[in-house]
C-alpha cells in the first residue's frame, strides 16, 4: 500500500490563528495560545499519522520586521520552511486579511505549492470573504483557496484530502506514536510562558525566557525545577509580586496545565533570575534553543 508523508510549513502575521490551527489540525494542543502578539517563538512540529500518511505541520513564529536578535532568531524559522516544506499554508484572518509583501514575495520566488487559508471566517458575512479569495486567487500564486474557522469547526479530513495531493509517496519520517519532535521539558517551558503571558502585561512576558532545570517522572508525580530569566532586575520584582504573589499565580496556572497534559499530578518548583539582555545576546540565545538547523 502506498504510503504517503511530507512537510507542511504554516506562515502568516501574528495573532492570525495559526496555532490554533495547527493544534486543532494535528488534534492536540502543541503550541501555547494567548491573545497576545508574537507568543509562538520556535518552530514546533506536530505530526498527524494516519495507516495511510504521516503529514508534519510545522507552527512557526508571526511575520514580524525583527527589532532585536531573539526576533531575527524566531523570523530565521520562518525562513526555514521555504526551503524544506512540501507545501506551504499561507494564513491571513478576517480581522487581518493582508499577507506581508514579503511572504508574498517569497512564495513568488519558491517551487514550493501553496495553499492560503483564510481564517475566522465564521466571524463574518459570505460576502466580506468573497472579496478577499478573489484577491488572493488573482496572485496567482496559490493552488487554492480555502475559507476556514480554526477556533469553532475545522473541516480536517477535507483539507487533508487537499493537502495530500501534493505530499510525496515516502514513508514515516518519524515513528507512528511519536506527536512531535520537541522533548517534554520543552512543553513545559511553553506551559509556563503561557501562563506569564496570561497573567502579565505590556513587555514582561516578552523579556521572559523559561528553562526546565530538572524533569524527574516518578510512578504517580513529576518533579519539575525550572528558572523563568528576566532581562532586568524591576523585572524580577514584578515576576515574583508582592510576598510572592505573582510567582504563586503563574505557577499555578502552569502546574494545572501540566497536569492536564501529562495526565499525572506535578510538582512544580520555579525560581526567577536575572539574564541581562538575554534577548540581544547570541551566546544566551543559543542556549535557550534560538538556532536555525544544520
């Protein structure tokens, strides 16, 4: 029987839905979602594995003119899937419908077929989308044109159906019981970002880095150390809160989010620390996971 797998690579701005896409596509919740910008950081791999197929969707950061090193760091992921994707989902939402001019330039110049997803759309009437596909199909550059609601119904084994037309005949790359290529101390590290951006505002959560220091599974509970990083010492203050306030409510957001995902009761240590610039600093970067593939 022939057998099917191949790189599906997703771009588009920030806060367009692509994550959410992603988690609900692959039918688990790999990427962290918030209502904030530029949550996604890395490029994360989720894999959907059928008898019949493996497709590996790769989430990667929003299209961003980067500001600082960590951003140029995050945007070479994105560059990453123009060269070692099968097929390209370009993704823009009702509540922002316009592709970058770069991507849109990029996609030009690439062998690669794209498909554009047109997100949200159960957020708006029949007749705002018509509008926005008819501008993307007279690019020219997409094999087609799809109108979707990542968040409240995705019609999964349609676009699937879709996307396997150009996915080559090959088999696994990764084993069939395997969801993703990323450890688990790095979902970890994911879970609790998530929940300092659900608790704090403004540029906090974005000076924030997270690393899992120990990662011990017993029989009935996980031991978890990690150390969030902040660029400044106000920063810190911040983080931890009053008599420790801040760090308790973050904490204990991130350990219920463990524990769903790990299905186990988590103990979860955190401690804050001070890195400065981490954000602008190559060494610390590379540390923290920030490097392009070899």
């Amino acid at each position: 029987m022939e057998h099917k797998a191949g790189f599906i690579g997703i771009v588009g701005k920030p806060n367009v839905g692509k994550s959410t896409f992603s988690n609900a596509f692959v039918g688990e919740r790999l990427s962290i979602i918030t209502a904030k910008a530029q949550t996604t950081r890395h490029r994360i791999l989720g894999f959907m594995n059928d008898e019949n197929y493996q497709l590996i969707i790769s989430d990667t950061p929003g299209v961003i003119k980067p500001s600082y090193k960590l951003q140029e760091k995050m945007m070479d992921f994105v560059g990453e899937i123009f060269t070692d994707s099968d097929l390209i989902l370009a993704m823009v939402s009702m509540d922002d419908p316009d592709l970058p001019d770069d991507i849109i330039e990029q996609l030009r110049k690439s062998e690669i077929p794209a498909y554009l997803l047109i997100n949200k759309c159960d957020l708006s009437d029949q007749e705002k989308i018509i509008p926005i596909i008819a501008k993307y199909q007279a690019l020219d550059i997409f094999e087609n044109v799809f109108a979707i609601s990542a968040l409240n119904g995705l019609d999964r084994e349609k676009l699937i159906e879709e996307i396997l037309v150009h996915i080559p005949d090959h088999p696994p790359f990764y084993p069939k019981d395997q969801l993703t290529d990323k450890p688990e101390r790095f979902f970890v590290e994911e879970m609790i970002r998530e929940a300092i951006f659900e608790q704090f505002r403004q540029e906090i959560p974005y000076a924030t880095q997270v690393e899992v220091i120990e990662f011990k599974e017993e029989p009935r509970i996980i031991k978890i150390v990690a150390t969030i990083f902040a660029e400044r010492q106000s920063q810190k203050g911040i983080l931890v809160g009053p008599g420790g306030t801040g760090i308790r409510g973050f904490g204990t957001r991130a350990r219920k989010q463990c524990e769903n995902f790990f299905g186990k009761k988590i103990f979860l240590d955190l401690k804050v620390s001070v890195k400065k610039d981490w954000r602008k600093d190559e060494v610390q970067l590379k540390r923290f996971g920030y490097n392009k593939k070899k």
